[in-house]
C-alpha cells in the first residue's frame, strides 16, 4: 500500500520555546519533528495527533495542538519514493505544533527514531535535516505571539 502524498509536521515545544526533535532510524545523523503521512479518512488533525502517538508515546490531545494553517510544498527525496505510487514525486506537508509544559522525555519508535534531544528553537532549527522543518522551527515565537494557544 503507497503512502498518501499529503503529511503533517508537528513542532513539539515547550512554553519556554524549547524544542523536541527526533533522530530517523533510517537515516541517522538526520534529525526532525513528528512527521507522517495521512490515513485514507483521517482529518489532518487526527494524522497529527496519531503520529504524535506514534512517534513520542505522548497523548496529542492532552495537551494544546494547534493548527498553524500553513502548507509546504516539497519534492519527495529520492530514496523515500519508493514508499509512494509510481510518478509521485512531491508531498504536501502542513504544519502543527503540541505545546508541553516543560521538556520531558518521550517514548519513541524504534523502527523509526534513535534518539531524543530538547534544544532552544534557534538551536533546533539548525540542526534539523529538512528545510521546511527548520523554517516552521525559526517560525515559532511569531505563530507563539499570534495564536494564544501557542504557549502556556
């Protein structure tokens, strides 16, 4: 079964505007956000809230998710096609963020991540393979200002 050519990206942050991002274990050295494709069915939202089960143990909808409605467009990597139908080659990606607390450890994947770390935004983006996940990142001070539920 292809993956649906239609994804969410979650920024988990804390209300001091640190960072989760996770190591893929498909790729190592490369880290990121929550990711992942939509179900056939599913609301964006309910593909953020699995995936952020998913990927981090943590139950999405016990905290703040909020809906940036913001879309990316982005060429499919190369060695991830295979995972689409025949002649996909771009994803259209749209952005969340789950507001914690505080930084707290997270229960992840292992097929999928290798590692965990909480950075500072700026720090976070840098350090972050994929440029549509380093811009959101770099974005989240100003969606934090603008959207109230943002940060705690």
């Amino acid at each position: 079964m292809f993956k649906i050519p239609i994804s969410v990206l979650v920024v988990i942050h804390s209300a001091d505007l640190q960072v989760l991002l996770i190591e893929r274990a498909d790729a190592p050295g490369l880290w990121q956000s929550v990711t992942g494709s939509q179900e056939t069915g599913e609301t964006l939202r309910e593909t953020a809230i699995r995936e952020v089960a998913e990927e981090t143990g943590l139950d999405a909808q016990a905290f703040t998710v909020t809906d940036w409605r913001m879309r990316n467009q982005f060429e499919i990597f190369p060695r991830w096609r295979h995972r689409y139908a025949p002649g996909v080659t771009h994803n259209s990606e749209h952005v969340f963020s789950l507001l914690l607390p505080e930084p707290q450890p997270v229960m992840l994947a292992e097929r999928e991540h290798l590692n965990q770390i909480w950075l500072p935004y700026a720090e976070a983006a840098e350090k972050c393979f994929s440029w549509s996940n380093a811009a959101a990142i770099r974005r989240l001070p100003v969606i934090c200002l603008s959207v109230p539920s943002c940060v705690a």
